[in-house]
C-alpha cells in the first residue's frame, strides 16, 4: 500500500519536478562552466503493455565537449535523480527527437510564470504541432 502510494504520487508530476530541478540550478554557477540546461518535453513509449506513447519532461545538461547528459526527475519526490547519456536514455524509451520540445531552463522558468503551469507548453507557443498525434 505504501508504495502504491508513492508510485501515485510521482505519476504525472515530472512536469513540476524538473522545474523545481531548474530552480534550484539557477545561480549555482553552472553557466559559468559553459554547460547550457534543457527542459525537454518528449513522448516515450511504455516499455510494457500497451506499449502507448505519454507525455513525460526531463532534464539536459549539454556540457562544451558537446556531451549531452539527461536528468530525470520522476522519483524527484524519493530525492532521486536517474542519469543518463541522451543516447541510452532516448533508446531505452523509444524517443523520437523529432518529436520533443526544449527550451532552454531560463526560457522555461520564463512560460511557467506567463501560462501558469509547468507544461507541455506547445500550444500555447503555437511552437509545434502535439508530438503525441
């Protein structure tokens, strides 16, 4: 039952926790290394029945050797982060590049405040037709 629980209390919350991820990289001087962080909106694929595509946000940090690390936030609420390569990470859930969004952390701060909720927030940019479809 308790971890019923908890399963229920990160589903759908990858939205407001990479935000609270991004918040809290603000002023920690990672801009002054070079490395850029992404807000990524994406549609992975289940890896178990029925195999569906959802919605879900993660975090990228490019670093300047072009490396590209993904932060996922999903079990934020046990204070865990699962690392990942872009590539692993994109493989593992069956991503399709084409149909993401990033914005860069600063810029997704930004439409959290104007739109009033963590995302996705393609239509309201009219930046992208809804990857999901």
């Amino acid at each position: 039952m308790a971890r019923e629980a908890k399963e229920d209390e990160a589903n759908g919350r990858c939205f407001e926790h990479v935000i609270t991820v991004a918040l809290d990289a603000e002023g920690s001087g990672l801009e002054s290394t070079g490395a850029v962080l992404y807000v990524v909106h994406g549609v992975p694929r289940l890896t178990r029945p029925p195999f569906a595509r959802y919605w879900h946000a993660w975090l990228e940090l490019e670093l300047p050797c072009g490396h590209v690390e993904v932060l996922d936030t999903q079990f934020l609420h046990e204070r865990r982060v699962m690392r990942s390569t872009r590539d692993t990470y994109y493989a593992a859930g069956r991503i399709e590049p084409g149909r993401c969004v990033r914005y860069e952390a600063k810029r997704a701060l930004t439409l959290v405040g104007l739109y009033r909720h963590y995302g996705p927030w393609h239509e309201d940019e009219g930046t992208a037709d809804d990857p999901v479809l």
